[in-house]
C-alpha cells in the first residue's frame, strides 16, 4: 500500500469493481483492509499472501464491507504469480 496513491489505486479497478486485490509480504492485513476502507470503491476480494496470523481488525473490516477475505499458502509470489497466469475460469 506504501506504493500506490488513491489514483492508482482507482485505476486498478477501471470500469468495474469485480476485481481480487492480492496483496503481498504483509504480516496482518491490517493496513490493507484499512486501505480499502478508506476508498469509494471496493474489491470483489482481497486475498493477503505472506501473512502469518490475520489482524482481527482485518476481519472485522472485511466482514463490516462484504468483502471475502482469503490467505494464501503458495509459498513465494513467483509461484503465485504463475498459478494465476494460469488459471482458467470455468
């Protein structure tokens, strides 16, 4: 979140918020979901990669806005990275 403004944050999602934000070496989530918090529009999901024990506040936010909240297990980003590219949807 440190990298990304407001705008560039609006541009991720262009013309339609169905959209997964993965975020990566967080510890909590805490500052992502307060991130998203913070803006009009929401994402579809939010996965959090890298995290150890999610924040409860991070859940509570999650909850409070109706965005699912996942973890992943894959181990690095390449890895990660890779399995979307590859993903099909059904």
């Amino acid at each position: 979140m440190k990298e990304l403004n407001s705008n560039e944050f609006l541009k991720l999602f262009g013309a339609t918020t169905e959209r997964c934000l993965i975020f990566t070496k967080v510890s909590t989530g805490r500052a992502p979901m307060i991130a998203i918090k913070s803006q009009e529009f929401k994402p579809s999901l939010v996965i959090l990669h890298g995290v150890g024990k999610v924040d409860r506040l991070a859940i509570e936010l999650a909850e409070q806005m109706q965005i699912p909240l996942a973890v992943s297990k894959m181990g690095s980003i390449d890895t990660l990275t890779k399995e979307l590219r590859a993903f099909e949807p059904v």
